[in-house]
C-alpha cells in the first residue's frame, strides 16, 4: 500500500469516471442498433461481445428447473436466509403515505410501484449471487408485478446455474441470456423477445454504465454504480489482523480504491505494509479524517475509532459501518441494506438502491370555492409576477366565484 499525502489524493480522485469517450462511442451505435432492429441486432452483438450465438434469449422452464436442482439443499437454505434478512430491512421503507385536511382543501399523498422493471445481473469469475438478492428484493418489496432478469451467457450460451436458480428462489423466472449496454438497451426499448421494463437496476462495468447515462431519459436508471471503493478511518483502538482482512477483501474487486486513513502512524504502517494495492494517509486528527473521508465520499466506509458512531453522523459514504466488527462483506451479503451504492464520489448527492427507485409518488388535490376565496388572490399574484396571463385567468375565474354566481 502506498503512503500518499492529502493532496494527492485530490489528484487520484480527479481521475474517478465511470465512462469513457471510447465506450460512449460504442455503446451508443449499440443502443442505436438494438432501437432501429431488435432482436437481430441483439443476438449480433451477443455473438460479438460474448462469443455465443443464441436462437433462444430466454432461459427455458426445464433450464430453470436443472439450474435450481444443481443448487445444494444447504445453499438453498442460506439464500432464502439471506433473502428474509435483506426483506426485513427493505419492508422498513415502505413510504407511508398521508393525507393534509383543511377546511377547503385535501391533498393525498400516493406512493404506488411502477409496473415493471429490469434486474441486471452482471457475470463475472463466480457467481454474484448477492447482487441478485440485493437488487431484485427491493423491487420486490416496493410491489413490482413484472420482473425481469438479464445476465450474460457463458461461451456455452448458460447463465451460471446460481444465478438462475437464485432468481427463481425469489421468484423471478422471466430470465434473458443478454449482457452489457445491449441488455440495457433491450430493457430499455423493448424487443421483439424482451420486454419493455419502466426501471432498469443493477451494477455492472463501464459499458453497462454508459448505457444506463445515455438511455437515462427513456428508462427509470437506479444509479451509476462503478468500480468498488472503500475508505476506512481507524485510530489506536483498530485490530490490525481485521482491518488487513477488510482491505484485501475490497482487493478482490476488479478496479476497485482502498483507502487507510490513520490516526495511529505505526499501526497504520503496520496495515498498510501487508496490503498490496492502495493508499495510505496519516492524519493528525479524527476531524482531519473525517474531512478526507467525505473529500473521497466513498461508497463504503469503516470507522474503527473511539465515538464511531459519532464521527458516523458527519460521514458521507454510500455506506458507513463503524466498530471492529462490521466489515463491508456483511454489508455484501446479509446485513440488509442493498449493496448496490453510488461510487466515484457521487455518494455526495446520490444513495444506495432501496425501495424508492420502484416507486412513483404523486400528489391528489381536491379543493373548493372556500379555499379559493381564501388563497386564490396569493396564487393569482405569483402568476401576475410571472407575466403568465392564462395561468392568472385560470385562478381569478374561480377566485371571483362565489356560491349562486359571480
């Protein structure tokens, strides 16, 4: 781990993107293909970009079936576990819709799912399982009828038969072998196989991310989730061996920013020496640590200091897990949040996947001659100052109405 001062990590932030002019180029003659001929442009660059040539997108019944049967009953188990978990958590979001009474004025407050929506489930050396289950139960949770699934095939035209058979413990059969910005795409327009879905949500790479940005005014985009990243802040009181293991976990991920930011010089030292790949910064204070944690805002970090939850409330991360105990694998699999969160420093405006990316919430208004005597001449003035005639017509007709007429 290489030791960096403040400053330069400015400068490796700076460099943080989640696309690329290289891949817009691409992407965009891909999504533009897919728009104009369907299901034959998509089975072109399914063989381009992934090597297979698929007559049939959708995974069959009986694929679905052996999928599940090649699951152990003992791993079954365990992600219906999961499952439950991340269902308590999410069941906790469900918006509570209200209503405002005055005297000549109702307003409703509606939150209802949308109708459909699109799980990406992005391939990769083992089977993500997790991104599965954290993905698709919030839309579950939120009351989405219609649920899709896409994931890249294998060079034998298969999905991994965990993520297949996972999809189906939750129940979610509807599944495509399509990968990248042109399962995106397909999602997105709609072919003559798959469906048109109103939300598209799931992580995956650059190009999934470039397709998501471009085709972000036609679909419902959860949010642009790129390469992991996590900061921790730790003093005195961090056990070495656990935050090692912490950081070589986030290691694993492909392209991924570990940050080690110290109060404590030796152990930070000691830490950083065992770790290959990263940073670390020695502070002088809790405050300095906290300011260069929300300079990176992270998607995940760990606090491991004295008054963790305190420093919590001044954190801004995709997510914050504070003490020796809670890594950020628990946060991946179980805890029971989604660990689908906004990385490349965007955690400074945007949040995590939850119930609210498969809601729609709308205002009902229903109001009478007695709040228009009331309030309509405040209404009408805002629309004079704006120079809108018609909108001031529109509020004078009924604020000069009075019961038996004018």
């Amino acid at each position: 781990m290489l030791q960096i001062t403040k400053e330069q990590i400015k400068d490796i932030l700076k460099k943080r993107r989640h696309f690329s002019d290289e891949a817009e180029a691409t992407v965009s003659k891909i999504i533009s293909d897919i728009e104009e001929k369907g299901d034959k442009a998509l089975r072109y660059w399914t063989e381009k970009l992934d090597g297979v040539n698929l007559k049939n997108f959708r995974v069959s019944e009986d694929e679905i079936r052996n999928c599940l049967v090649k699951i152990p009953v003992r791993d079954r188990t365990v992600i219906k576990k999961a499952a439950e978990r991340i269902k308590k958590y999410h069941r906790k979001q469900i918006i509570k819709q209200f209503s405002i009474k005055e005297k000549g004025i109702r307003i409703d407050f509606k939150a209802k799912p949308v109708k459909s929506a699109g799980i990406y489930v992005p391939a990769g050396t083992a089977p993500l399982i997790s991104s599965v289950l954290m993905t698709a139960i919030p839309a579950r949770v939120a009351g989405v009828k219609h649920l899709i699934a896409c994931s890249p095939p294998s060079h034998n035209g298969t999905i991994h038969p965990y993520i297949t058979g996972t999809l189906n413990l939750i129940g979610i059969n509807e599944i495509y072998k399509v990968g990248g910005s042109q399962a995106i795409a397909a999602m997105a327009f709609g072919t003559e196989t798959i469906p048109r879905v109103e939300v598209i949500a799931g992580p995956g790479n650059i190009f999934v991310n470039t397709a998501k940005k471009i085709l972000a005014c036609r679909v419902g985009i959860d949010l642009m989730a790129g390469p992991s990243e996590l900061a921790a802040l730790i003093d005195e009181t961090a056990n070495p061996d656990w935050i090692e293991a912490d950081l070589k976990a986030q290691e694993e991920h492909k392209g991924g920013l570990v940050f080690l930011i110290s109060t404590d010089e030796v152990k930070g030292k000691t830490i950083a020496d065992r770790i290959k790949t990263g940073y670390l910064t020695i502070v002088n204070s809790i405050e300095e640590g906290i300011e260069l944690i929300n300079e990176i805002a992270p998607e995940h970090a760990q606090i491991v200091c004295r008054n963790a939850r305190k420093i919590a409330e001044k954190i801004i991360a995709g997510a914050v897990f504070i003490g020796n105990h809670p890594p950020c694998a628990i946060g991946d699999y179980i805890a029971g949040p989604s660990h689908t969160l906004p990385t490349g420093g965007s955690a400074l405006f945007d949040s995590g996947l939850s119930v609210f990316n498969f809601l729609r919430t709308y205002a009902v208004m229903e109001a009478n001659s007695y709040f228009f005597q009331k309030n309509g001449i405040i209404a009408a003035r805002l629309a004079e100052i704006e120079n809108l005639k018609y909108h001031l017509m529109s509020l004078k007709i009924r604020t000069e109405f009075k019961l038996g007429g004018k």
